[in-house]
C-alpha cells in the first residue's frame, strides 16, 4: 500500500509543478508575425522582446484559466490528502484517505484535460487559420504531461486505496 502511495505522491508532486509552470508561462503558442517571432500564453503574449498583458476578457481563455487553476488546486489538496494517507488514522471510518486523493487527482486531471481541450480547440479553429506559421509551444505540452501525471497518481491511490480495502476485509474480526 505505502509502495503505491509513494508512486502517487511523486507524481503527483511532478504534475502539480508541471501545472503551476505550464499555467504561469506564456509559451503556450509560438508564430510568426510581420516577420518576426512571437508568443502567448494564457496571461501575456510577446511580440520580439517586449510583454504585454492580455488585457481582453476573451471566453476561451477565461475557461482555460479557470480550468488550470482549479486543476493546480485540485493536485495541491490531493497532495496534501495524500500526504495525510501515509498516518491513516481511524478518527474518520467512513472516509478513506488514500481514496479522497485519488479523486481529487482524477478531478484534476480533468479539469486540466477541460483547459487543454478548449484551448486547443480554439487555437486549432480560429487563430492556427489566422496565423498561418504557428504551433503549440513548450507550456502547452508540459500541461499534457501534468495530465498524465495527475492520472498516474490518481491511478496509484486507488491501487492503494485497494490494497488497505482488502486487507482490512481479509483481517480476522
């Protein structure tokens, strides 16, 4: 049981970094403009050398953000649900503490699958036709891998949460 719940929790601290960088960074896009290069994020872009916030409140990137936020939150309390597993103390019966962390890295997973997938889908069907030299930059592919690691440590304390469920039904009463 402790073997999966290390597993989740190195995950889980690998992706929860992985969100708080890929949400913070503004390389989520990389292309070309009047000749030279240019990048965004979900905050800024830049164009050359010089920064500028994204001062519009455009719908796509308001629910990508809310998105990754909630994702970050959702690792960050798993992690600290997490955490709280490896002293499993009977004070709460009912719930389950390597299970209550599994879900919160599930939720997170999906809350950052939702950003993802709504950000692709508008860079894909409106600003990948408008820039004709683009493509996804560095930021976006580590929120894919954030994704994946929020699943693993989802799918490691639910082995957990297994493991302590047949043990505590396999002990003699």
């Amino acid at each position: 049981m402790y073997s999966f719940m290390g597993g989740g929790l190195f995950c889980a601290w690998v992706g929860t970094i992985l969100l708080v960088v890929a949400t913070a960074t503004d390389h989520w896009m990389q292309y070309r403009l009047s000749g030279s290069f240019a990048h965004q994020g979900l905050w800024r872009y830049c164009l050359g050398n010089k920064c500028y916030l994204q001062t519009e409140s455009i719908a796509y990137w308001n629910a990508s953000r809310a998105f990754m936020i909630l994702s970050s939150l959702c690792a960050t309390s798993g992690i600290i649900m997490g955490i709280l597993a490896f002293a499993q103390q009977p004070t709460f019966t009912r719930l389950s503490r390597p299970f209550s962390a599994g879900i919160l890295f599930f939720a997170s997973t999906f809350f950052v699958l939702l950003a993802l997938a709504i950000y692709t889908g508008v860079t894909v069907s409106f600003l990948g036709r408008r820039f004709g030299d683009w493509r996804f930059s560095w930021s976006y592919i580590l929120g894919w891998v954030a994704l994946l690691m929020t699943f693993f440590a989802g799918i490691f304390y639910m082995c957990a949460y297994r493991m302590h469920e047949c043990r505590r039904l396999s002990a003699p009463r």
